[in-house]
C-alpha cells in the first residue's frame, strides 16, 4: 500500500528490507501460480480422453459428462464456505489443507481408472472439486498479502494466467502421454504427481508468508481474527 506525503511522493506503507518488499515476492507469485495448477490441470484430463474412457468403462455420454457434474456441486457453496473457513483457522492452515485435499482426490481418480471403477471415479472427483474454486479464492488472498497496490492488479493477472496455463498444459500433455504409454490410469498419474507439486508450492509460500508476518511484528495469526458464526450469517438477511 502507498501513501503520498506533503510533496505528493508516494511512500510505500511495507517495511524496507523486508521480504515482502524485496524481491522475494516475485518468487511468492510463482509459488501462487504453481498452487493454483492441481485444480485446473486435473479438471479437464477426462475431456481429453473422452474417447479412451468411454471405451474402457463401456459408458455414454451422460454418464462420462456426470464427471464435471460432480466435480462442480462442492464449488455451489465452498467458495463461500471457504471464506468462513479461512477466517476460522487462518489463511495458511486453509491453504495446506485445501491444496492436500486434491492430491487424495487424484490418487482416487487414478486408482479407479486403473481398476475401471467408475463410482470410485466419480468419489474421487466429488473431492478434487472440494479444493475446486476455494483454493483460487486462497490464492488471491495471498498474493494481495504480498504486494502493493500499484502491483497487485499485475500480480493478480499473472496468477489468473497460471490457471489457463493449466488447462492448455492438460491439453497437450494428457494425449500426449496416453499415445506413449498407452496405458490409461497413467495421465491421471501424472495429474497427482502436479497436485502433489501444487502442495510443495503451498507449503513452501505458508513458510514465507510465516516469515514474514514475524518480521513485521505480526506474530501467530491463524485463526486468531474475527470469528464468523451462522448467527452472523443469519444476521446478513
């Protein structure tokens, strides 16, 4: 956040020498990115084998298309959820856990093509969707945390990016590894080992943002701000 003084000077609000104001938070932003790749990488992987899936669970196309329905029904009321969530046990407990939630998720999806298990398929993508739209939601979070106003709508842009990034990695990698290998459980596989870098990404930024909140005086925050409850919520109508 900036300020102007008497002689219309912006003053940035951020302690000098501090890792919020150095340029460890471009390495902050890439860690941003990298944790917002799981969801959006692993949603569109049935899409791009389609065809193989259908064939090797002998399904049509409603019950193939019953894949996104389930992933999108946790993403109605999580985003909203998360929110009360995140203001309970704190923006970095939130973030662990809604960024290890969809590696158990994968690894379910990829259990169960290996094994063409399709109710098991769909349990693992009911979960994948519980990280869904909640872990964009933390991202940004955390990167308003991280910079200033006259920086934060570029960091914001760039983190949004990350997610069309995802999409068109799953794409091209996704046939692409299912036309070597010809094995179908594989892609998924893959999927799980990216949500499994997504967490080591998120990890890592929790120990920054950590770090930094000690270095400007801020000591444990989780879950120590205001507290919802649904007496709150009820109040709102």
């Amino acid at each position: 956040m900036n300020i102007k003084n008497q002689d219309s000077e912006e003053v940035s609000l951020l302690p000098k020498n501090k890792l919020r104001s150095s340029g460890w938070r471009w390495f902050v932003l890439v860690l941003a990115c990298i944790m917002n790749l799981s969801v959006d990488y692993c949603y569109d992987s049935p899409q791009s084998l389609q065809k193989s899936i259908q064939e090797a669970f002998d399904i049509q196309n409603t019950e193939f298309n019953l894949q996104f329905v389930i992933f999108s029904f946790p993403n109605f009321f999580l985003p909203f959820l998360g929110g009360i969530i995140m203001n309970r046990f704190g923006l970095r407990k939130s973030t662990l856990t809604f960024t290890l939630i969809p590696i158990i998720g994968q690894a379910l999806i990829s259990y169960a093509v290996l094994n063409e298990d399709l109710y098991l398929m769909l349990l693992g993508r009911l979960i994948l969707g519980i990280g869904g739209d909640t872990v964009l939601v933390l991202q940004s979070a955390l990167v308003a945390k991280w910079f200033e106003e006259d920086e934060l709508s570029f960091a914001m842009s760039i983190s949004y990016i990350s997610s069309e990034l995802a999409t068109g990695l799953n794409s091209l990698v996704t046939p692409w590894v299912y036309d070597i290998v010809e094995e179908l459980y594989f892609p998924f596989l893959i999927g799980t080992g990216i949500c499994i870098l997504s967490f080591a990404a998120a990890a890592v930024l929790v120990l920054m943002d950590r770090k930094a909140d000690r270095q400007e005086g801020k000591e444990e925050e989780d879950g120590e701000g205001d507290k919802i409850s649904f007496s709150d919520i009820r109040s709102l109508g």
